[in-house]
C-alpha cells in the first residue's frame, strides 16, 4: 500500500503587501511553529479518492468552489503523476486558520505537493515545487505575487520582487513580532482585484501610494539588519496608514492596531491581503510583547501568537 507526506508551514508578510504585485520588494518571514501536515494512504475498497480536513471531508471532485486551488492542484498533481489510477484518502493537518494573511492556501499546496510526489516516490526539485503552488495560488487569489509559495517552502526569510532574484536572508534583531486574527476573513482576491481597479482608474496616486510600500520594504531591510526597533516600528505604523489608503483596512483591525498602540507596542500594522485578516505589531522584548498579546485578546483578538524575531539569526537553506 503506497504511503505519502508533505510538510509546510506558515509565513507572515512583514512589508510590502500588494505593492510586491506591482513589481515593489516585500519581506515575508516563515511561522514555522505554525506548521501544515498533509498524508496520502492508498484505498482499495472504494472507487473514488477522498480528501479530510478542518474544512471539508468527502470526495475530491464534490470539493466546494472556496477551495478551488485545492481542487484543481490535486487533479493536476493526480493527471501528471498517478498513471495507475490509484484511488487515495488525503487528510490536511493544519493549525492555520483560511483566509488571514497567513499562507494557508500556499502551505497546504506546498504540502500537497510534497505528499503527492512522495507517494508516487518521485524526486521533487525546487522549482518545480514552486510552479505548482503558484499555479494553484493563482486560482485561489487571482494575481497571485509568488511570495507565499516561496516562503511556506523556506526556513529563512525572503525578500522578494519580480524583478530581482529572490533573497533568502538573516538577520540578527531582539524583538518580537505579535501576529493577532482578527477573526474577520480577509479576501485577497477581492482586495488584489479592487487595488488594481483603483491603480487603473487613478495610476499616478495609487502609483505613488505603492511606491511609497516599496520604499518602506527597503526601510525595513536597513532596519532589521542594523536592530534599529524603533525605527522599525515607525516603518510599521507608515506602512498601515498607507495601506489604509488603499482601503484596505476595517474596524476591528483598526481597533486591534489602535490596542496594541497603546500597549507600548513600537508599531503595528495590517499585514496580507485586508480587510480582515491579521494584524502584526512590533515589541521590543518578550515582556512587552505579553503585555501587546493581553491587550489585542482584550480587545477581541480570536487568536494570537508571538514570534521572536532572533531565530533568524542562523544561517538556513533556502528549501
């Protein structure tokens, strides 16, 4: 009976949301505590493959339109590498909630990927582990960047444009990140869709707006590498106001940045696609960074989680 695993996990965008669709750098760091797990086991007493998750339990091709790239990687994956049309249960293990900015769509890909290449005992190249995910995050997200696959893969973080090659790197820096789920799920889709419909009917404000976020990603390139925290968060609380000019932002993520703000939190801001979502918001040590998560849970924060910023000091390959 033939067997498969594919493991991955999350990542945050730390700068340059939306703007990195427009050919601007951003920064995204992998959550590798927040890890996806996906296993494939051989069926023989039915006829049709089934797939178990959090989200949706029964046959693959009932599958619902809200995980149209779900459905459409693995009948890839299934046409290309399952010649003897073995039929197969997949189950998807996975700690990160859908549609917050947090890579789920990419890293369960990522994991189906994997799994499916391990079940077929085929060897997997990076590239081609990247072709496929981003084919299946362009029919989730529409336009998508590339920058989640190339995170959910990395155990480094990465600093990405269309236009450079991508930068796998480390940096050595005291602070803590508070990542916060609104509880509200964002629509990367309809965000990405609605900037670009904005950038069309005003290109030279909307232009500039996405400018200025790729300034702001150079910003914090500088400031990670050199620890300069309060600038950082200046950077932080910069970018949010921009991003909320693009109308990005809601009430309760408003309410959540506004929270942490005033629990001495160096900076806060939206982090992927808005309108719901999460919010990240800089602390400058673990204390202050507790105090930040009491004040964001306090305020209706569904969940949160904190992230320090020193683990990526070591050197990491970039897959």
């Amino acid at each position: 009976m033939l067997k498969g695993i594919g493991k991955s996990h999350g990542k945050t965008i730390i700068m340059g949301e939306h703007a990195v669709v427009y050919g601007y750098p951003a920064i995204a760091i992998p959550l590798v505590s927040i890890p996806v797990i996906v296993r494939i086991n051989e069926i023989n007493d039915q006829k049709e493959s089934t797939l178990s998750s959090k989200y949706y339990v029964g046959k693959i091709h009932q599958l619902p339109d809200s995980l149209s790239g779900v459905k459409y990687l693995i009948n890839l994956l299934d046409q290309e590498l399952n010649v003897e049309h073995v039929s197969y249960a997949i189950s998807i293990d996975s700690s990160l909630p859908i549609e917050r900015g947090l890579g789920s769509s990419a890293a369960i890909g990522t994991a189906i990927t994997r799994a499916f290449f391990n079940f077929f005992n085929n060897p997997l190249d990076h590239d081609t582990l990247v072709n496929y995910v981003n084919k299946s995050e362009t029919v989730t997200h529409g336009k998508a960047s590339g920058l989640d696959a190339l995170t959910v893969i990395s155990n480094a973080p990465v600093q990405f444009s269309k236009k450079d090659p991508v930068d796998y790197f480390t940096f050595k820096t005291d602070g803590f990140l508070v990542i916060a789920d609104s509880g509200v799920k964002g629509k990367t889709k309809e965000t990405v869709s609605d900037v670009k419909k904005m950038y069309d009917k005003d290109p030279n404000e909307i232009g500039n707006i996405l400018k200025q976020l790729g300034q702001c990603t150079k910003k914090t390139s500088l400031e990670l590498s050199g620890n300069r925290l309060k600038e950082l968060g200046q950077t932080f609380s910069e970018a949010n106001n921009l991003l909320s000019r693009l109308n990005l932002a809601i009430p309760k993520t408003d309410k959540l940045i506004e929270s942490a703000n005033n629990a001495e939190a160096l900076g806060s801001k939206i982090t992927g696609g808005g309108r719901g979502g999460c919010i990240i918001s800089l602390a400058r040590n673990l204390t202050n960074a507790e105090m930040i998560q009491k004040a964001l849970i306090k305020s209706g924060a569904e969940q949160t989680w904190l992230q320090p910023l020193s683990i990526y000091a070591e050197e990491s390959d970039g897959d």
